[in-house]
C-alpha cells in the first residue's frame, strides 16, 4: 500500500482483511477462578470456594453447548469426556467447600 501523495508504482502490495478473533471462553473461566480464589485467599474460603465451582461448571456447560470452533481452548479431548471432566471437579469443590470446617468468619 502506498502512503497518500505518494506517485504510484504499479507495484502496490494487497493488504489482508483484518482478523476478527472471537474471545476465548476460556478466560471467563479462568477469570472467575481466579476471583474465587481471591475472595477465597481475602475474605471467606467457602464463598470463594463456591465461586472456583460455579466457574468450573460455567466451564461445563459452555463445553457442552458451544461448537468446538467457538468453544476455543476449553476443547481439550472429546466433549463427552471434557464436560464430564470439568462437571466432576466442579462437584468436588463445591462438596469440599460444603464439609470442610473453616474457621468462624472475620
């Protein structure tokens, strides 16, 4: 591409069409992980708990609903066993955080 009022060259190189990326879905998983884990490390460790599970199951459900094109880095293996995966942690954080004893609130 030439820069304007510049003499053309005849010899001008096609410019490719910009990219559009779609966003991950994986950084809401992550990013909602990472907050229960703050609010976890700050504040209260069965909240925070909570919110690390409702994220691994929000990481669940966009497995099994999205198609793996716009399902981005949360395809690791086949959907059954990425859902299933990811459903069964998600269940086991939040049954530890329902009998594990934390200490009485701040």
């Amino acid at each position: 591409m030439t820069e304007p009022g510049a003499p053309a060259t005849g010899h001008e190189v096609p410019v490719p069409p910009p990219v559009h990326r779609r966003p991950d879905p994986m950084l809401l998983v992550v990013a909602g992980v990472a907050v229960g884990v703050g609010i976890a490390a700050w504040h209260r460790p069965q909240p925070g708990m909570y919110v690390v599970a409702a994220a691994l199951a929000l990481g669940a459900v966009l497995r099994l609903l999205l198609r793996p094109r716009a399902a981005g880095s949360l395809v690791v293996r086949s959907r059954r066993v990425d859902v299933t995966l990811l459903g069964l942690l998600a269940v086991a954080v939040g049954v530890l955080a329902a009998v594990t004893p934390f200490p009485a609130g701040k």
